[in-house]
C-alpha cells in the first residue's frame, strides 16, 4: 500500500518538477506538427484559389501529400526528436548531479527500480502525449480541410512509430550518458558522442582509406554504420518518404523497428545497470564510474586527432607529415583537455601519462596502418576460387532506370545485374594494375571491380587499366565481350518492355538529326543486339561511332545507342527509314570550312604542369591564350574540303573510349553547309563542330593557319 | 538500534571515514561531533543509506540500509544543506513526504509551524538558512520515523528555537521512541541536547560515551590541603586526569564518582575543598587528553 502510494506520489511529484519539460515539449511538437500543416495546406489553398491549373482531383491530391509532408516522414523531425529526447532523458534524472537532491531523493524510502521507472515512464508519457495530442489536432484540422483519407493516416502511423523508436533509441542513449557522467554539459557532449560515434569513426575510416588506398572504392559499398540509429535516419528515411504507398513505406521500416527495437532495449538495459551500479558520490564529477576515465580518454581522443591529422591533410593538400605532426599535437593537446574536464582542473593537465601514452602509441599506429598500408589494403586480389563472380564499371557510366522510369544508378545497376563468372581476365587485370601507377600509362581508366565471394562477403575495388597497352587488349575483349558484361552495363540488352514506350527517337551522325519513328524501338533493339554480339574492346577501341541513336523515355530517361560502322543490322535499318548519314561528309554538302589553329605551342602555360599530365595537348583551359597567337583560315574550295573532311570527326559524338590525343585539340573545325544542299542538316544551327585526328591535319591548313610573328 | 561497524569510505583515494565502529541505543539523542573533513556527514550519509560504505556495515534495527526501503522507513535524513523543491512551499513538501512516509501526521506539522510562525504557502526559497533548517526538522519529526538523522542542522539556530526543537525531540522520544542523530562540529550546540556523544576525527572515532556517565564518572574538584602528606593520601590510588596549582589552591581532574570524592576527601585534613561541575567542553578536553589528543585543537578552535 505504502509503496504503491509512494509510486504514485513519486509520480506526480515528478511531473510537478517536469512542468517546463512539458511545456517546451508541447510548443515543439505543435509547432512541428499542427504549425507546419497549417503552413502546408495555406500554401496549397493559396496556390489554387490563385488559380492554378489543376483538376479537383489533383487539388485533393496536393493536400493529402501535403498532410503527408507535414505529419509523416520528415527528415527536419530529426533534429527535434533529438533535442526532445535529450531535453526529456537529461532533465529527467538530472538530480544526480547535484549532491543536495541526491541525499533527499536516495535518503527517502522510495525503491531506487521504481524512482528509474517513474521518471523513466514519465519521460515516454511527456513525449507521447504532447505527440499525439499535436497529431491529433493535426489530423482533426486535416480532416476538415479535407487532406486526409486513409493512405494518408496510414502513412502519418508509419512515421509515427518511425519517429517514436527513434526517440526511444535517443531517450535512452540520453539516460545511459546521464548514468556515466556527473555534470550536464559532460552528459549533453556524451549524448551527442553515443549518437555519433559510430557514424563519426566510419566517416572517418572512409576518409583514411581514401587518403590512403589507392584502390578504394565506394562505387558499390560505402563504409555504413551498423548500428547508428542517426545514420539510418539519415540514409533511410529519405527512401521511404518517396515511397509511391504506405505498404512499400510500411515494408521497408519494419526491419528498421525491429532493429531500433532491439538497440532501444540494449541501450535502456545498459542504462539501467549504470543506474543501479551509479554511486551517489558521482553527483558533479565528469565522469561517474572513474574507471572508465581512461577507457572514454582513448576512445574520444583517438578518433578526434587522428580527424584533425586527416582535415589537415586535406586541407594541406595531402601533406602527410603535416597530419601525422597533426595528429600527434591533438593527441596531446585533447588528452591534457580530458584530463582537465575530469578534474575541473587545470592543473590535472599531465595527470594519467599511462592513458595518454595509449592514446599517442594508438595515433602512431593507426596513422602508419593507413600510411604503410600494412595490412595490404592495396594488395587484395582475391584468389579465383574464392571468387563467385564480378561486376564491373569500366571507363563509362551508362544511365539505368527501374519499371517507373525512375533513375537507377549504375552502381547499382550492375551489382544488381552483373554476374561475370569468366574471372581470369579480371583478377589479371588487377594483378596487372598493381604493378603499374596509373600517371606512367599511356591511357589510364578506371574500373570499379565488385568482388561477390563465396563466403557472402562482397569487396569493391577500383583499379586503373591502360587501354594503351596493346597487351590488355585481349584480357579486356574477354570483359567486354561478354553477355554477362553487356547485360550489365547496358539496359538495352535486357529491357524489353521499355522500348514499347518509347517517345522520341533520333539519328545523328554529328551534323544530321533524323527523326526516327518512335513505334520502332522493339525494332532497333532487336537490331541492335544483334550487332552487339560483336561488341567488344578491340571493336570500340579501334573504330569510332559513326552515329548515335538518341532515344528519350518517360520521365526524361533518355538513352544513347551508339552506331559503328560494322553494325550491319542497325545501319540496314537506319537506311530503310533513309536516316542514315555516314560520319565522313560529302564536299558538295559543304559550304566552307573554318579552321582554328590556336597554337597551343605558343601559348603560356600557367599553373603545375605536372597535375595535368594528360591536359597538355587535350584540355585548352590548361593555357593562358593569347589571343593575338590565335590564328583562323576558312576555305571555300571543294578540294580543299576534300582533304579535310576524311580527317575530321564531329565533337558532339563520344569517343570514350579513345585516347583523348587521337585528336588534336590544337584546330578547331567548323563546318557550314550549303543552302541549297539536299544534306538534311539541322538548319537552325550555324555549324558543326569537328576536330582533326590527331598528326592527319593537311599541310595547307596547317600553312594557312601559321602564326606570323 | 544503529549499528555501525568498521566503517570505511574514500572519496577519490582521500579516506573520508576510517573503520569506524558505534553503536547508537534507541532513544537517545546522539550527539556526531567533529572538525570540518572529520566525516561526521559521510557516516550520516551511510547511515541514511545515500552513499554505500567501501567496507563495513551500518544496520539499522538490524537492517543493512543501502538500498533498503523497509530500513528507510524507519529514518529521516536531514543534510547539512536541505533541499526543497524548486519553487516549493511548506504545503508541497508536505504533500511529498506525506506520500512517502505512512505515518507523516499533516495535522501536526500544520501545528507546528504555526507555533514556529513559518507560513506555509511562502516559497521556502525565500525563506532564512535557520527558517528552512525548522522546516526541516518539522518535516522530518512529523514523519515520525524512529530515527532522524541530523547533519549540522542546528548549527544558525537560534536558542530559543534550539530549545524548542530539544521540547519537540523529548515529546517525540517519550510517546514515539524517536532517536536523533545529531552531526556538529560545534561541541557547545550539542551540550544541552544529547545524551551521547561520539567523537569522530580524520575519519575515525577518538570515544564514544554517555554524557551522563562522562559527567559522572569525572570529577573536578578544587581544594587546599593542609599538608602535603594530607595531598598525597587524598590522591592515592585516584585517576588523575588532570592537575593544576595555583600557589596553595589545587585543582584536579579525577576519574571517580561524585560519592567517591566526597567519602575520600572526609578522611584527609583540607582547609577547603568543594567539587565543581563539569562542562562537557571540559570533560572532551579531559577525556581526549587521556588518548593524546588536544581537543581545543580539534574542535573548541
């Protein structure tokens, strides 16, 4: 009876000296939810009694996304969810800091699990109540506004439940930093570090191993926390939010509740256990278990010097000696601060060596694990039976999309879709690419190399290939050449359906834009692959495209299919529609050519040659011009146009995967047709734009075009 | 009965109590004497149960405290600097210790604090250090627990409320069995109100004695010998704490009874003697004199 009572009481009298948490905790809860709907719904009334053109129906449309946006997944509910759970967790248990109230409320004949359940359970009802009352407000003005039906509410329960576990998850962590510490702003600093710290040390390791590594990849697999409930929010509820409906939404959060659940739990367990083992003496020390003073030294010291060495080398353009000096300071410098938050004292700077000598010892290592690479980061390749298959990106980035259009990156689309299982060529190539640094190729791409092993584990990898080397050559015919190879990086080897909704299709040859009719993509497709089954590196590499087939989808997807020459089946159908243009153009067609000679040799180069390696005869922008050295000749004579237009190939059209010194970005050419060519052009333009291969410039453009001191 | 045995607390490596061993009887008032950093406070707080002891145990009606409600119960911790609610009044701390301890008597308190003229809708916040140290011990003689746990808590009061508090302590100690324990570092607060006395010093207890039996059981007595054959038969097989002489006149410190001086100095040939009252200040002097202590040192300053 007594106890009972003295719950009850305790209860009450904990809400009592809780009146200003409830307070603030209801503004921010109406603010954020009945404050931010009005806000939502006002604008869309507005919007339409502006007269926007809209149907009824999409007008109702608009106020039940809206209602949506305002009361279901929000990614600014965060930071409140945060601040409130924090507020509620620290102010809730907040007199064991102060050794006054500590003698009162742990002299009195109160049960210490019951005086952590009242204010525990009042914490959650302070939350729950000014939530839902606020949603239910919410959700009455909706109603009335007419921005709600049951999607909707559906939807706004989902978020609910999202947003609430993650308070918990807040609440609790809140409450653990409360047991460990003794002082209010050690517990708010420790908050934020339990919330952060996981995310912050993959952050950081992520950084390290791209400072570092030379084959880091985050192409398919980028470090994520496992258990960071900041990082979940963070990455996961924008995905739920575009979500089309509440099931999807519904789907793709229960795993999140689970685990948010489970991680709630195990951190209110450890909470609970710091509580019971807290002794009073703790009120007002940094740290309430002194043993773990050394232990939460190493741990925050660590991560945080070695995040200053590495914003310094970022800063310092890859200094490494500058970090590492860095690194060693702020190991120093945080440990002395740790030391003085311990004690209140400044004086207890050097206190503790031992742990400060951990600290700097763990600094040194970690930095020279990363620097030396000492286990062999850079070194993996997996053995071939290890190995279940690849995916692979090379040198290109096609565009994907999924059933609705929707854009699908290609990182995704050939993890998902490659499955190379021809795994020599592969693994020799990255053999191959240790022993070459990508600045002595002579042509350096890149390949992003997702490794599925046998054990489930997936590796990625990236690694630069010389397409110059004529050795690679075949190993690089046996990637591409493959079905496998095709079907991932290219959606039009397995997308049938798409092409049924095609919207616009065209031919181009670099000067010529064809119009093709859009009920022919089954047709082009079914042509194309069948001349892709000749598609491979010795193909693409030693010829050019003499055309591109452009074709747009729904939702402004959009596809570029490109035209070589041996590709018989495409160009037959390309004639019968009388689309077809050969890239070499004919002279009658032309009108004049004006050539640009901008006399790179002359030019003042500016700035570290050494970082543009490949831009001195590639990238213009390396030079400071001149323009009084640049020197332009159009000729007008048939001949003339004769000589030129065999060495010429047209701007606009990729060359990926050609050497940028094929051609010669010394000349720029500019074609212009004749009125009164039969040459379907595009008519609306004032010329094309092409440029020489590269050592095929005639000798009398190169004379009309000399510079003349 | 609270019992406390080789008792030890650090705080930080500093030994703040150091295998302390008392025992303190029902109804009595127990006077806690000692300088500031003596531990007077920490053994309060182990006994009240607020802070665990690194060795040792405190049971009360032997129950261990520490985290035991049923032996909280039974006591009302009272800290040097009490602490009520924020924006509190004397209603609302009622209403909280009234829903805490079963036999807080309302009506009392009420009573109480009118005879102490504290209103009881003020804020306590604008209350006097001495005016929220009443309140206090109101609060913690009408919960009626059997032991109330004073730390300093009459240092700043005044006499008059000093004595009101003692009337208060006697009336509830007749019809309720309660046991003050009183921390002081003042020996002179505790003189009219305990009945024993422990004497706790960097952290461990130089005595702990009956105030009674330390008043009965030393005598001072002045006197003039007529001889000093006459002196050496008087003090013969006496314990003689202290002595001291001032031309003729002498004045001892003696461990014996009242009865026991009376009959002795019968038999010897004095020109004048009388026995002298002792003050406990004096009897302190005396007893921590005997243990090599100089207790005007200590705690007289």
């Amino acid at each position: 009876m007594t106890s009972r009572n003295s719950f009850w009481v305790s209860s009450v009298e904990n809400h009592r000296r809780r009146v200003w948490v409830w307070i603030i905790t209801a503004l921010v809860q109406v603010t954020a939810y009945v404050g931010i709907l009005t806000v939502y719904l006002s604008r869309i009334r507005k919007w339409y009694e502006e007269g926007a053109y809209i149907t009824a129906e999409e007008f109702r449309e608009a106020l039940y996304q809206a209602a949506q946006e305002a009361l279901g997944f929000q990614k600014d509910r965060l930071i409140l969810v945060v601040g409130l759970a924090f507020l509620i967790g620290i102010q809730g248990f907040s007199y064991l800091y102060d050794q006054k109230k500590v003698d009162m409320y742990h002299s009195v004949p109160v049960d210490k699990n019951k005086r952590f359940l009242v204010i525990y359970g009042n914490g959650i009802i302070i939350y729950l109540a000014t939530t839902l009352a606020s949603l239910l407000i919410s959700v009455i003005s909706a109603v009335v506004q007419g921005a709600v039906n049951g999607e909707v509410m559906a939807g706004i329960g989902v978020a609910f439940v999202w947003n609430f576990l993650f308070f918990l998850i807040m609440y609790h962590t809140a409450i653990l930093a409360v047991m460990l510490t003794g002082n209010r702003f050690i517990t708010l600093f420790a908050s934020g570090t339990f919330a952060l710290y996981e995310m912050m040390l993959y952050i950081l390791l992520e950084n390290m191993q791209e400072s570092f590594f030379d084959t880091k990849d985050s192409f398919y697999l980028s470090l994520r926390p496992k258990l960071s409930a900041v990082a979940d929010y963070l990455y996961h509820e924008h995905e739920i939010r575009d979500l089309e409906n509440v099931r999807e939404m519904a789907a793709m959060a229960l795993p999140f509740y689970g685990k948010w659940f489970v991680l709630a739990a195990v951190i209110l367990a450890a909470a609970w256990m710091c509580y019971r083992g807290r002794l009073s003496e703790a009120a007002g020390k940094a740290i309430a278990f002194p043993r773990l003073e050394p232990v939460v030294k190493v741990l925050i010291v660590i991560p945080v010097s070695i995040g200053l060495g590495m914003w310094v080398y970022g800063a310092g353009y890859g200094d490494t000696t500058l970090a590492f000096v860095t690194m060693i300071a702020g190991g120093v410098i945080c440990s002395a601060v740790m030391e003085v938050i311990y004690d209140f004292d400044l004086k207890s700077m050097f206190r503790h060596l031992i742990s400060s000598g951990i600290t700097l010892a763990g600094i040194v290592i970690i930095f020279f694990i990363f620097k030396e690479d000492i286990f062999g980061y850079d070194k993996y390749v997996p053995k071939e039976d290890k190995v279940e298959s690849v995916a692979l990106v090379l040198n290109e980035y096609p565009e994907f999309w999924d059933e609705n259009f929707g854009y699908v990156d290609i990182s995704e689309a050939a993890a998902e879709r490659m499955y190379i299982t021809y795994l020599e060529p592969v693994l020799s190539l990255a053999l191959k690419a240790q022993q070459e640094k990508p600045e002595e190729m002579e042509d350096a791409r890149v390949m992003h190399v997702l490794y599925r092993l046998r054990s489930g584990r997936e590796v990625g990898r990236k690694f630069y290939i010389d397409f110059g080397n004529p050795a690679n050559a075949k190993l690089l015919d046996q990637i591409i050449g493959t079905t496998e190879y095709k079907e991932g990086t290219y959606q039009i080897m397995t997308d049938q359906e798409s092409f049924d909704r095609v919207q616009e299709m065209t031919y181009s040859n670099g000067a010529v834009e064809i119009a093709l009719p859009a009920e022919d993509g089954q047709k082009i497709r079914e042509a194309y692959i069948k001349d892709m089954e000749q598609y491979d590196f010795t193909l693409i590499r030693n010829n050019r495209p003499c055309g591109e087939i452009s074709i747009r989808f729904p939702n402004w997807r959009g596809y570029s299919l490109y035209v070589y020459e041996s590709f018989e089946n495409t160009i037959a159908y390309l004639k019968e529609r009388k689309a077809y243009y050969p890239v070499t153009l004919d002279p009658g067609d032309i009108d004049s050519i004006t050539v640009t000679n901008y006399h790179n040799e002359l030019q003042e180069v500016y700035g570290d040659t050494s970082d543009i390696y490949d831009t001195r005869d590639g990238n213009a922008s390396a030079y400071s011009y001149d323009e009084s050295r640049v020197v332009s000749e159009t000729f007008y004579e048939e001949e003339e146009f004769a000589k030129i237009l065999p060495v010429i190939y047209p701007n606009n059209m990729s060359a990926i995967w050609h050497d940028y010194e094929e051609t010669d970005s010394n000349y720029d050419v500019y074609i212009t047709f004749r009125k009164d060519t039969s040459y379907p052009y595009d008519r609306g333009s004032y010329g094309f734009n092409y440029q020489f291969y590269t050592g095929e410039v005639p000798e009398f453009v190169d004379a009309a075009t000399a510079y003349e001191d | 009965m609270i019992e406390i045995h080789n008792l030890t607390k650090s705080f930080d490596k500093i030994k703040a109590v150091d295998e302390v061993s008392v025992t303190i009887r029902e109804n009595t008032v127990f006077g806690l004497i000692g300088t500031n950093g003596a531990g007077k406070s920490t053994v309060l707080r182990m006994i009240s149960g607020v802070l665990k002891p690194d060795s040792g145990t405190v049971t009360l009606d032997n129950m261990p405290v520490y985290d035991n409600v049923e032996a909280k119960k039974k006591l009302f911790f009272i800290a040097d600097e009490p602490y009520f609610f924020a924006n509190s009044n004397a209603r609302a701390m009622e209403r909280y210790y009234s829903g805490i301890y079963e036999n807080f008597d309302k009506a009392e308190f009420y009573r109480y604090l009118e005879s102490f003229n504290l209103d009881k809708n003020r804020k306590i916040g604008t209350f006097s250090k001495g005016m929220k140290k009443q309140l206090a011990l109101l609060l913690g003689i009408c919960a009626h627990t059997r032991y109330i746990l004073c730390d300093e808590t009459f240092d700043g009061l005044d006499p008059v409320m000093r004595q009101g508090i003692k009337s208060i302590f006697a009336k509830e100690m007749e019809e309720h069995g309660l046991t003050p324990v009183i921390a002081s570092h003042n020996l002179r607060e505790l003189e009219d109100i305990c009945d024993h006395v422990g004497l706790l010093h960097k952290g461990g207890v130089l005595l702990s004695k009956d105030l009674e039996d330390m008043k009965c059981n030393l005598q001072k007595v002045q006197c003039v010998f007529a001889t000093v054959e006459e002196e050496l038969k008087a003090l013969s097989g006496m314990e003689v704490l202290k002595k001291e002489q001032r031309g003729s006149l002498r004045m001892f410190t003696i461990r014996c009874t009242r009865e026991e001086v009376a009959a002795r100095f019968a038999t010897v040939d004095t020109v004048f003697y009388e026995v002298l009252p002792l003050s406990l200040e004096e009897i302190f002097i005396s007893e921590t004199e005997v243990v090599g202590y100089d207790i005007k040192k200590l705690i007289l300053g």
